[in-house]
C-alpha cells in the first residue's frame, strides 16, 4: 500500500486544505494517509518549518505548501510504475 505522508503545523490552514484534497483522492487512488504535525521536533522544523505542508510519496518528496490534485496523480502514477 502506498503512504502519502503530509508533513504540518497544528492550527495550518494550508495543512488542513492540503490534508482535505489528499482525503478526497484516499479511496480512488488507494493510498493511505500518514499525518505528522512536526510542533516541537526541532529536526522537523529545520527541515520543513517554511515550507509546510510538505507531502511525500513512499518517503519521497512530492511537493509543498498546496496538493494541486492533477499534479499528485501524475506523480503518484509516476511513482507506482517504478516500483
């Protein structure tokens, strides 16, 4: 099964539009969804802190701040054909 992790902030408006797009897409593109709020994890915050919500595919960076829907499906397709 494919993990789509999204990477926030609690109280994120763009992490709760983000998360809303990735919920609408779960079922048809059979994906589950891994939610960290990266509060208080300082490597996190490093890493992400200006960019959030920051999606990845399987552990590998898919993009930033908005899921743009037609975007994510190519990439997920992407993705699956070379696994």
């Amino acid at each position: 099964m494919t993990i789509v992790t999204i990477y926030g902030r609690t109280g994120c408006h763009l992490c709760e539009d983000a998360l809303k797009v990735l919920q609408s897409l779960k079922d048809e593109l059979n994906f589950e969804i891994e939610e960290i709020l990266i509060d208080g994890n300082e490597e996190l915050q490093g890493l992400y802190g200006e960019q959030i919500p920051v999606t990845h595919i399987d552990g590998i960076h898919h993009d930033y701040w908005r899921v743009d829907p037609e975007r994510f499906r190519s990439s997920l397709e992407k993705h699956r054909q070379r696994q």
